[in-house]
C-alpha cells in the first residue's frame, strides 16, 4: 500500500507537468488527376502530387512566459508514397524554437520567411503547390543550417531575421521578411542574399467583402547578369463554399544561371469547392508561355482533392 501511495504521489506532482507539453500528428494530402502538355510533345494525362506531407508539432510550457516547440516536417509523393527529398526523411521542416516575450529563436531547417512574406502570401488557390504553382517567382530557397529571430507582433507588425551558415560547403545566405497584418490590409517584404544574389519583394493583400485581391513585385540581382522583374496578380471571390480563383504573373527578361529568361508569362484559373474546413475539390487551368530558349512552355487542366488532417 505503501508504494502505491508513492506511485501515485509521484503521478500527481508530475501530472501538471506533462499537461503543459503537447505534440500533434498533422498533415497534407493534395492530389490532382491532370491533362499536360510540355512543349510541342504529346499531351499526357497523370496523377499529380500538390506538395502532399506529413508532420510532427509539439509546444511545452516552461513558465514564466517562456515556451519551447519544435517540427519535424516530412514531404511525400501522394501519387507514388515516395518521398520528395529522396533518403532525407525531414525533408521540408527539422527546427526547434525557444519563445517569450522577447519574440522568438530558431534552429535547424525550414523554408525562408521572404517567400511566406511575399510570394505564397497571394497564392490563394492551392497554397503555391504543383503544376499551378508559381514559375516564375526567383529564389534560392536556402532551408538548412539556419538561426532566425523572429520579433514579437506589435500594433501589426511581425518580422523574421535569419541566417543560414553554410558551414564552408555553401555561401552564407541572409533572410529578411517583414509582416503586417491588421483587419482588411495585409503586406509584407521579402528580401534574400547568398553570396553575389539577391533578391527583394514587396506585397499587398486586401479583404472586401467577398473579394479578396492582392499582388506582389519582385526584383532579382546577380553580379554578371541582367536585372530580372517578376510581378503577379491574383483575386479571388468567395460565394458561400466555393471559391473562384484567377491570377496573372509575367517577368521581364534577365536572371541567372540556370535561370535566365527572355520574358515570361503565367495564367491560372481554379475554382475550388470547400466540403468542409478540411477537405475541398478543386479544378484549374494553368498556362505558362516562355519566350527563352531551352525553357519549355506549359499548360494544365486538372482536378483533384485536398485533405488536411
């Protein structure tokens, strides 16, 4: 009797402790059944994974306003269950954060806070993910290796600072975004260096009624390249649970490397139907026009669903 007294002494002191810690099982699975056709090939039909993934989150209270958290956060083919990064299984997300009052401190890997701040900010339709994604948006996405902090939000305002190593085997590359977010109006700045490449952005995003309109400019530099402008549009109405979606991106000519272009244009059409807050359907048609050579044009008509979980 005695030690289960002390077992069960011992479970209630520890009890309080394992209620401020939680960790949640959540993920994505977005497929599409698509019509594409590239270049002057044949017209194909597949099934498209939409950036399908899996993950872990979990917070712990540690008091006195201070918290800890973390994600591990795994990307997987929905049409095949490969996985996306190959043999890295946290192939999207692998961090943890300390956080108070203060703002905020990451380490370990994750996507730049420019991108979020401009570019999938207005990706209304499907979350900047498979063939309708944006072609056309320039960045080096350096995810690994990176510390961050990221400020308290004050009268609006929010901002994510970060710095990724290299550890001698890539250049160091800096992040800056910068968000503010207060009732209708939403915008953000972006901006990204590694080594002799930089590139900033700027975005508005505004909520009337119905209508939901936002839009983004963006600049790429390259020591030894031409300048390159991208600059997209998108709008979306919203009538009970359905969404209609449409934007328009272009880029003037320049780049770098591997991608350089002569001008570009994207066009993409959806409209998506939200069974619940989870699950939709959707359709859309995307078509990218590129006047460069070796860049091949695009169009898709897809249908498919998403699910979270």
């Amino acid at each position: 009797m005695k030690k289960i007294a002390l077992v069960a002494a011992l479970a209630a002191v520890a009890a309080p402790a394992f209620a401020q810690s939680s960790v949640t099982l959540w993920g994505r699975i977005n497929t599409t059944v698509e019509s594409q056709k590239v270049g002057s090939q044949d017209r194909k039909v597949v099934v498209q994974n939409n950036s399908s993934r899996l993950g872990f989150k979990g917070t712990e209270d540690l008091g006195g306003g201070l918290k800890a958290s973390f994600s591990l956060e795994h990307g997987l083919n929905s049409d095949t269950g490969a996985a996306t990064g190959g043999t890295q299984f946290w192939n999207r997300a692998s961090w943890v954060q300390l956080e108070g009052a203060f703002g905020g401190v990451r380490l370990g890997k994750w996507f730049p806070g420019s991108y979020f701040a401009t570019a999938d900010y207005v990706s209304m339709h499907n979350h900047d993910t498979g063939t309708s994604a944006d072609n056309l948006y320039g960045t080096r996405f350096t995810t690994n290796n990176k510390v961050s902090y990221f400020t308290p939000n004050v009268a609006g305002f929010s901002s994510e600072i970060g710095v990724a190593a290299g550890e001698g085997a890539a250049p160091r590359a800096w992040d800056v975004a910068v968000n503010y977010d207060m009732g209708p109006l939403h915008a953000g700045f972006g901006y990204e260096k590694v080594d002799t490449y930089k590139q900033y952005a700027i975005r508005g995003l505004y909520e009337l009624g119905a209508f939901t309109f936002g839009g983004y400019y963006q600049r790429e530099e390259t020591s030894g390249f031409k300048t390159r402008d991208v600059g997209r549009l998108a709008a979306m109405y919203t009538m009970g649970q359905s969404e209609f979606h449409l934007n328009v991106g272009g880029s003037k000519a320049g780049g770098n490397g591997a991608f350089q272009f002569g001008g570009a244009k994207q066009y993409t059409l959806g409209y998506n139907y939200n069974l619940s807050k989870r699950t939709k359907v959707y359709g859309f048609y995307t078509k990218t026009d590129y006047n460069s050579t070796g860049q091949l044009d695009f169009n898709s008509l897809a249908v498919g669903v998403r699910h979270n979980f």
